[in-house]
C-alpha cells in the first residue's frame, strides 16, 4: 500500500477503533505524522495513562510501553513491533542484585543502599528499585531526585546508565564510582555508584566532534543530553533532556548556528537552518527506528479482529512495586 494511502487508513482505523496512538521522539517522521500523543517517555507515559480512550498503540521501546501499563493497568496497551532499548536489556533484577552485593562486599551495609533508576530500565528492574525503598528518575528530574536521596544520608547506586549518573555527581559536586571500574574502596568513599550501562547511540558523540565543529564555526551552540560521556558534557554550552533540548533550541535566535548531541530523527525535526547532527555518523537508535507504518496498521487490524497481537502485560507483583518506584518519583515531582 503506498504510504499515503496507507496513512490515510491508520487515521481512519484508529478514529473508528477508539485508538490513541503515542509515539516518541525519536520515532520515524511517519511514525510521528500518524500520532495523537508525541513526547518524551515520561511525559507520554502520562498522558496515555490519562488518555480515555480504551486501547494504547505504543510507537516507542518496551519499557515506556511497560510504564503506561504500570500506571494504568486496566489499560489495554499495544505495540506495533516490541522493540527494546539496548540499554534496558543491560540490567535485570539479577544483574540489580548483584550491585548491591558489590556494594555489600565494599563495605556498604544493605540499609545504606539508596537506588535509582533512570526511566530507561525494565519493569521487572523498577520493581527491585521499589522494594529497597528507591524511586525511578528521568533524564529533566534526575539532579532534583538525586538531592531526595541524597538527604537519606545513605549512599546512592544509580542504574543502569553510567554516564547520566557520573554527569549528575559531577554537577552536584559528588564523588561517584562505577561498579567493575573502581575498586571496592572507591566505592565505599563515593557518594553515587554507578552500574556500568550506557546508550549505545549517545556513545558515539565524542570531545572530537565538539572540537570540529568549534573550528568550522567558532560561534557555534553545542547541546548534548546527559547520556553521553562526561568529557562530551563538559565541552558542551548546554546539557538537557529530549524536551530541555527542544526548548533551549527554540530559544535560540535562527541565525544561531547549533550542533545537537542526541538521536537524529530528533534533531532532524528541530528547525529547518543553522542546525548539525554531533556526529560524522548518523547516530539513529536502531530499536526506535524499527517501527513501520505496516505494523501499526497490523495492530489496528488485529484489534478490529479481535486477535489482539503485542499487547503489552505485567504479572501484578512486578507491577505493583514497579508503581511504587514510578509514584514516588511523580509525587517528588509535581
């Protein structure tokens, strides 16, 4: 079916279905035209979780689809491909676990043990974070959960993205570690120890590409998120989450010549002139860009068939502790 017509069919179908169809950033340009909800994963957890519509089509990565469902389990939520941010799939409840050994085994009594986990982590992952007492973080409200925690007095392990942790201690003024780096004494004098995870695609901006493009254009703005390296983060005019870096660009003058360190989809749609990718290679989350207009339309047809293909579920327990982690992060940050 050309992609036209086919678009056309999904805006009908969804409409017809009672559909709200919710699509990250960093999803295809096609992708995002045919979307009702279009956001970071947060925000998009939210409004699907207040969305009244009875079915969810998730355009995204697993564990923001497992957030709608954690905050609104009566939800019937879907997804046209189950795709997997690759670093979710870094840690799971044992990988969780034996981070706290880590830190057991350099000194740190189990009851000091403060954990955080970044959003982007499984639900079986915010279940463990929420049993120990801890709470989830996004990339926007990371530094304000941080200083929470850090009033427990107790020491913080931060899962699973290594440099959002490091960056964080950095701008906080905090002595970090990272699990299988540092020895088990500088763990036990760190303030934040870091599981040793990372986004694949933020990886590959590196200090080099800031330097080239200062060279080519020496006024240049460079803004990055906080998932890249730290030596890239201290290099840059400005370092921010998906909808701080939307915003920060859209106040910048149009002339203003700008080189964005995040997804490319993403950057591609910021403005039309004066704006680069960080980055000699194309940096495009390979999970996020596997969703296609054919698989949305393969769901929709399966709803109206009443098959019901990748619909999203939570066993109750792991739901019930991941909401308590999510929860007490969004009472923090109202």
């Amino acid at each position: 079916m050309e992609k036209e017509t086919l678009k056309a069919a999904i805006l009908e179908q969804k409409k017809r279905l009672g559909v709200t169809i919710a699509a990250h950033f960093y999803q295809r340009d096609e992708v995002v035209e045919v979307a009702d909800l279009v956001g970071d994963s947060l925000e998009l957890s939210k409004r699907a979780r207040d969305d009244e519509a009875p079915y969810l089509l998730f355009c995204g990565v697993g564990f923001m689809a497992q957030g709608v469902k954690i905050l609104a389990p009566n939800k019937r939520v879907f997804m046209p491909r189950i795709a997997c941010c690759s670093m979710a799939r870094m840690i799971d409840a044992s990988y969780f676990n034996a981070s706290v050994e880590a830190m057991i085994s350099a000194g740190i009594a189990r009851e000091n043990i403060y954990p955080v986990t970044y959003i982007n982590a499984s639900a079986e992952v915010k279940a463990e974070v929420g049993k120990m007492g801890g709470m989830v973080c996004t990339s926007s409200n990371a530094a304000v959960i941080m200083e929470h925690a850090l009033k427990s007095g107790k020491k913080i392990l931060f899962v699973p993205d290594r440099c959002l942790g490091e960056n964080l201690a950095i701008k906080m003024g905090l002595k970090s570690a990272v699990i299988g780096r540092e020895s088990p004494e500088e763990m036990a004098r760190a303030d934040v120890i870091c599981f040793d995870g990372f986004c694949s695609v933020h990886q590959l901006f590196t200090p080099e590409d800031i330097d080239f493009y200062r060279e080519r254009y020496p006024d240049i703005l460079i803004a990055v998120h906080p998932e890249c390296d730290p030596k890239v983060v201290a290099k840059a005019d400005f370092s921010g989450s998906t909808s701080q870096i939307i915003r920060w660009v859209a106040e910048q003058p149009i002339e203003q010549k700008i080189a964005v360190g995040t997804e490319f989809n993403l950057v591609n749609r910021l403005r039309e002139k004066n704006t680069f990718v960080l980055s000699a290679t194309k940096p495009e989350c390979p999970t996020m860009n596997e969703t296609t207009l054919e698989e949305v339309k393969a769901v929709l047809d399966s709803i109206e068939a009443g098959t019901f293909i990748n619909e999203m579920t939570i066993d109750d327990e792991t739901r019930e502790w991941a909401a308590i982690a999510l929860n007490r992060m969004l009472d923090l940050s109202r």
